[in-house]
C-alpha cells in the first residue's frame, strides 16, 4: 500500500482522482480517518493498490481472439478508424476498463487498422468503476469570479 503526505488545500477526493482510485476504496482504506470531509496536512493517507489488476499482454498469442471465443480477456484486432469509445460500445465494456487494460491509447483516438485491443474478463470490470466518485462527498466547489462588464453603468 502506498502512501500520501496530505498537503495544503487537499482533500479526499483530489487525492482519489490523482491515484485514480474511487473515494469509496480511499475513505475505506484509511479508517484512521474518522471523518473524511476533514484532513489536516502532513496527515497520512493510505493509498489503496487492490484495485488494480495484472495486465495481459497484447502481444500474446495465448489469448484468444474475440471474434472467434466468447473467453475474456480476449484480443480484438482495430479496423482502421476504431476507438476506444466505440469498441467500449459495441463490446459493452466500461470505457475505464478498457483504457486501464489499453493504455498510451487516448480514449478517442482513432486506431490504425490491425491494432491490437485488449478486452478485459468480466471479473475485471469492477475495478473499473473505482473510477468513479462516491456521492459521499462532493466535488470541491471551484469559485467562479465573474468579469465586470465595462458596459454595465451602475
């Protein structure tokens, strides 16, 4: 388990996103912490390593082929224009599973044809919503300063 030294103006779930991990696994991973809206800095948080699982390979030729075996993980070979958000899609995987299992491939980015894609096993997918934010705490409200208008007469 890694840890982290809070900072100044940090805040549970700014240290969740930087690891990438949900506020729900972070909040259950510190139980020190007894409330998790309040943290002091220097305080020492846990940074959970769980979730993450081990990656296979691409290059792999034990993995099956998707369009030949309905086995997870299994590989998907890109047709030229692909992306990571379509073939989330159409193979009804959750987009952070398949970007964690694909990574240094931009979620958008159209893929050359032959690429080789990773489609994560089903057992996977939980991890993948560790992406997400707990309803437990809100996103930190970002002040917005609104520009006088030079127009405006008072």
């Amino acid at each position: 388990m890694l840890t982290h030294i809070v900072q100044k103006g940090e805040s549970l779930w700014q240290i969740a996103n930087r690891y990438q991990i949900s506020l729900d696994a972070l909040i259950a991973a510190n139980p020190q912490i007894s409330d998790p809206n309040y943290i002091m800095p220097g305080q020492q948080v846990n940074i959970p390593q769980w979730w993450q699982p081990e990656l296979p390979d691409a290059d792999d030729d034990d993995l099956p082929n998707c369009c030949n075996s309905s086995a997870r993980p299994c590989i998907y070979t890109a047709a030229r224009g692909d992306t990571l958000v379509g073939i989330s899609s159409a193979w009804e995987v959750p987009l952070p599973a398949l970007h964690y299992y694909n990574p240094g491939i931009k979620a958008d980015a159209e893929l050359k044809g032959g690429e080789r894609i990773i489609i994560p096993a089903d057992d996977a997918w939980p991890f993948a919503y560790g992406y997400q934010t707990s309803a437990k705490m809100r996103q930190p409200r970002q002040e917005v300063r609104m520009a006088k208008n030079p127009r405006r007469r008072r």
